[in-house]
C-alpha cells in the first residue's frame, strides 16, 4: 500500500550513517464490507466555518454548518473553488522556505519495520537504549516520558497487540501493519474523544472515495477493513457500533479516508517509517509541480510535539494563490503519474506540467543522437518519428530505445522487489541494466534510469563497511553525483529530495581515500583525493545546506538533517584550515633553508 509520498521518491531513500567511515579518514588525518452498494448512503459532506475572502471568481463561499480546523495559521484559510474543491490559500506573501503550517499528526503508527530501532511515541530512532513494553513486548520507547506520553492509547494497543501476536499462524506474521495499527489508534481516539468532538469531526471530513473505486483498491480495501476487525477484537464487522461505525457504508468511508488521505510517516532523510494522518494537512489539493512540500524535519526541543509534521513552500507564494503538495513521486512521467492519481485519488491531473505538450518533458527524454546537445522524446510508438527539438535530428530506431526502457522498467520492479531479502542480486541486476539504458541514449532524469540510478546508489550505500575499498567508494560517489544531476533536471531548487540527495554527494566526498588504490585500471578513473576532494565536500555540503534550509524551513536550520550538515562544514572547515596551514608552515620553513 503506497501512501502519499509528497516529498520523496516513493521507494525508500537509503541514508547511511558516515560516522565510522569519517573517523577512520581523521585517524588517519468473507463478505465484503468495503465494496460501496447503491443504497449506501455518502456520508455527509463536511463544509467550514471559516471566511472566504478571495478575487477568484470560481471561489464558492462554504455553507455554515460544519467544522472548524482550529490550526491553520493566520496566513493561511479554507476555500472552496469550484475547480479542485476544498483547499488552503494563501492569505499574504509566503516567502520560499518558510514553514506555512507545523503540527502532529492526528495518529500514526510505525512500520513494522521500525518497532525495535523507533519510539512509539515521538518516532525518534536514537542509537540505542529504547525501553520495550513489557506488555506487549513490540513497542519501544526513549523513556518512561514518552511511555506515559502514549499510554492512554497504548494501554488498548497493548492487549490488542498481544491477540494479535497469540492467534498469528506464523511469527512474520505476528504484528499487524502499520496501516491496522493506525486505524485502531484512530478508532480508539475517537471513542475517546467522543464522536461529536472536534476530533472526530475532522477524521469524519476527510474525503472519500468509496464509489468510484478501482477493483484492486477495493481488494486491497476489503482486506484492510478484515484485518481491522480482527485487530480490535471483534467477531464481525457488524461489532463496530461502539466505534461509531453503525453500517457496511460507515465502514467502507473508514476504509476510504484512510487510504485516500494517509500520509507516509518519514525520518529527517527521508526515509519512510510509518503512516500518518493529518485532517487540516490533508486539505492541501495536488499538482505535479507543488509549491509546497510536506516533511518530518524533527525541529522541536520538546520530544512530546514529535514526530512534528511541517509544510514548508518551495518558492514565494502569492496572496491569494492556492498551495499545492504533490500527493506522488514527481520523478514519474506524466503517464504513469495520471495512472496513480487516478487509481488511488480518482482524479485526473489538470496541472502545467501535466498538459504542457510544448516542451520535453526530461522525465521521459533521449539525448539527440547527433549529440548536438539537445533532447528528443522518449520513443512510445514506433510508427511516429521522434527529432531532437534542438537539430531535429531523427531518432533512428525507436523501437530499440522502447525494448531499453521496457527491459529497464521490468529490472526495476524486481530489484524493489528483492532489495532487502537479496541485497547482492538487486545490486548485480541494477548494475547490469543501467549501462544498457544509457547506451540507449536515456537522459539521467529520464524513467526508468533515474530511478534505477537512485536504487543503485542506496545499494552501494549499503555495501559501504569500515573496511571500505576506493574503488567502490569512488563508484558510490560516481552513482550520487548522477542521481543529483538527474533529480536536478526535474526538481527545483531546494526540494528536499534534491537537497538530501547533494547532502549525501558531499558526505561520501567527505570519507576520503579509506585504502590506497592498487590497480592500475582504477588509478586511471578514480576521483580527485586528499584536500581536493575534501574542498569539493566542503563546496557540496554548503550548497546541500542551502537547499535544505528551504526544503525543511528555514526557521529549523534546515531540520536535523540540516543541523548536522553545518556540524559537518564546521569540522571540514578546521581540517582544511590545518592542512592550509600546514602547507604555509613547509614552505616557510623551506624558504628559511634556502636564506641560510
């Protein structure tokens, strides 16, 4: 089940730590209850209390009865456009990288995954010492406080997690999904809260789907809805009354809202590690080229406001202009970007870049095959003629350039596939196919290589131990720079996914020469070393601070993420400062040898 993805590229960003590897380099320097039936009823759709003030004309003012979303900042308000329906505009001049709106997420659940390296709570991931639940002997904490912080919820978590664990058939089985997990979490609050709260009122609003769903939606759906049934502890969906959920319909809206409007929980990096609901975040409507993002930066000193979701815009948003997210990884090209909004938002994208039919798109480009410099579509149908729009050379055989990218789409799937449970095959299969595509002539940010690329890089990034080799090092570093310069093509200026991708280009130029290189052949290709490379991380990691303070805020320094790259400038700063003055000192001495 993929969640909206909003900022990464919807398969997992792999962050090593360079720790270990940098202090070595300074040693040395049944029935369906989800399937919607004719005679369901919609639920009620939600409206807000709150002004419209707006020069659009296809702004509609709100009815007056619904709720109200008591955390959206002054800057921002609900409206109601007759063309996407409910979203957030902007009220006054929002500048790039400011932080539009920061708040926690209504509920959230980690991944499986993640249950031993995470809190519970805050979903930090410290390097050791989390405290297991006694109880139930799947979550973990920081400490006692966030123990506390979780329990009112965690006290029914616990002995459903317990069931759950005892009636497994096999121990890969043995705790629920993160998407069951959320969902009693989010039906225990609202018990809690009472179905007439705030609370419940904006779960209730969120947007469904339920009539307009693709079968294997509704597959998945039905599965998820079981899986929930048997997660609380009851003997058939009809039990849900005490939950509010009063008939198939009321579930199959659950269901629908969940799915619709998850969002995927993430670290500092990037990396998924959850699912996470937010009703007022959710309001944001979707376009292919967001002006804003969504992230997990971890900007708070108090660990009870964690994990703190933040909407940070990526470029100066006018008053009176909506603000949009991306609800899908944005590195796609368009058709297979219309096939996932469609299937999972049930919505056609009507965004510029979605219809602007003038320019190349690079997400599906070839370079000219005159090498002129210029770009030529990406072929789909041999029949048609493909020119670079540069040269209007012809694009000889189109159909060779389809059998790279089909063959390059398939390798792709299945290294995904295999990347955790056969990590050297994934990595000998990415290797393999990705000198095909380019010989093909696919451009770096074109699809499929550019995410064949990116997986290449995260699994080299994983094969990096403390006895590292240069070689492999070195084509780690090759591997980053063309995953930036493909992302650069396609992603602006400041983007997080951009901005982590630089940031992990200037931490492997950091880690220098681990073993002097012995083979001739690699002698010849390897990359600069010593205070070369080192300026070059320097140069890197400033650049990757700037992009940083944008995509994560720039009142949070850029996140933690952000802070530990000035952490690391600071510290190359001083190494390059000693080597300066180490070479000023030899050669004053040498210049006081030759006056003697």
């Amino acid at each position: 089940m993929v969640w909206r993805s909003h900022c990464y590229l919807g398969r997992i960003i792999c962050v090593m730590s360079f720790a270990s590897l940098k202090s070595q380099r300074q040693s040395k320097a049944s029935r369906s209850y989800v399937t919607s039936t004719n005679n369901s009823q919609e639920s009620h759709s939600t409206t807000i209390l709150k002004p419209i003030h707006s020069n659009d004309p296809n702004t509609l003012t709100p009815s007056k009865e619904g709720i109200v979303y008591h955390s959206i900042p002054e800057n921002v308000e609900v409206r109601v456009s007759a063309v996407s329906g409910r979203g957030l505009w902007a009220k006054t001049l929002i500048k790039a990288g400011s932080v539009i709106m920061s708040l926690r997420p209504c509920s959230f659940a980690l991944a499986s995954r993640c249950l031993n390296s995470h809190c519970s709570s805050c979903a930090a991931a410290p390097n050791s010492g989390l405290l297991r639940c006694t109880g139930c002997r799947t979550v973990r904490y920081c400490d006692t406080t966030c123990q506390t912080n979780d329990w009112s919820l965690h006290q029914l978590e616990c002995s459903a997690l317990r069931k759950w664990a005892k009636s497994a058939p096999s121990k890969n089985l043995s705790v629920p999904s993160d998407a069951v997990r959320c969902l009693g979490r989010i039906l225990w609050q609202k018990k809690k809260e009472g179905f007439d709260s705030s609370w419940s009122k904006e779960i209730d609003a969120l947007h469904s789907h339920r009539h307009s769903l693709q079968p294997r939606v509704v597959e998945n759906n039905t599965h998820l809805a079981h899986s929930l049934v048997r997660y609380l502890g009851l003997s058939s969906p009809g039990d849900l009354s005490e939950f509010g959920i009063l008939s198939a319909g009321d579930l199959a809206d659950l269901i629908s809202r969940f799915v619709t409007n998850t969002f995927a929980l993430t670290s500092p990096s990037l990396t998924p590690v959850g699912v996470s609901v937010s009703p007022l975040v959710a309001l944001f409507n979707h376009s292919c080229d967001p002006s804003a993002v969504i992230v997990f930066p971890r900007s708070s000193r108090n660990l009870a406001e964690e994990p703190q979701m933040q909407v940070a815009a990526l470029r100066d948003i006018s008053p009176n202009e909506e603000i949009l997210t991306s609800y899908i990884d944005t590195t796609l090209p368009r058709s297979l970007r219309q096939v996932a909004l469609k299937e999972t938002y049930d919505f056609t994208c009507q965004c510029e870049l979605c219809h602007d039919d003038n320019k190349i798109d690079p997400r599906d480009s070839i370079l000219c095959p005159k090498s002129c410099g210029g770009m030529c579509p990406a072929p789909s149908d041999e029949s048609e003629t493909y020119q670079c729009v540069k040269c209007r050379a012809a694009v000889a055989a189109p159909g060779i350039i389809m059998d790279a990218l089909r063959i390059g789409q398939e390798a792709l799937e299945k290294a995904t596939s295999i990347q955790d449970t056969d990590h050297d095959k994934a990595l000998q299969l990415t290797t393999n196919i990705i000198p095909r595509l380019v010989s093909a002539g696919l451009t770096l940010s074109c699809h499929p290589l550019l995410a064949l690329i990116g997986l290449h890089k995260s699994l080299l990034l994983s094969s990096l131990s403390a006895d590292i080799t240069q070689e492999l090092l070195d084509e780690t570093i090759r591997t980053a720079a063309k995953h930036y310069m493909g992302l650069s093509d396609i992603l602006c200026d400041g983007h997080p996914v951009r901005a982590v991708a630089l940031a992990e280009l200037g931490k492997l130029l950091a880690v220098d020469e681990p073993r002097p290189t012995t083979s001739p052949t690699a002698n010849i290709v390897s990359l600069a070393s010593g205070p070369p490379r080192l300026k070059a991380a320097y140069e890197t990691l400033v650049r990757a601070r700037h992009e940083l303070i944008v995509g994560f805020g720039r009142n949070n320094d850029g996140g933690e993420l952000g802070r530990n790259i000035r952490e690391t400038v600071v510290s190359l700063e001083r190494e390059l400062g000693v080597w300066t003055q180490g070479i000023h000192n030899t050669l004053q001495d040498l210049l006081n040898f030759s006056r003697k």
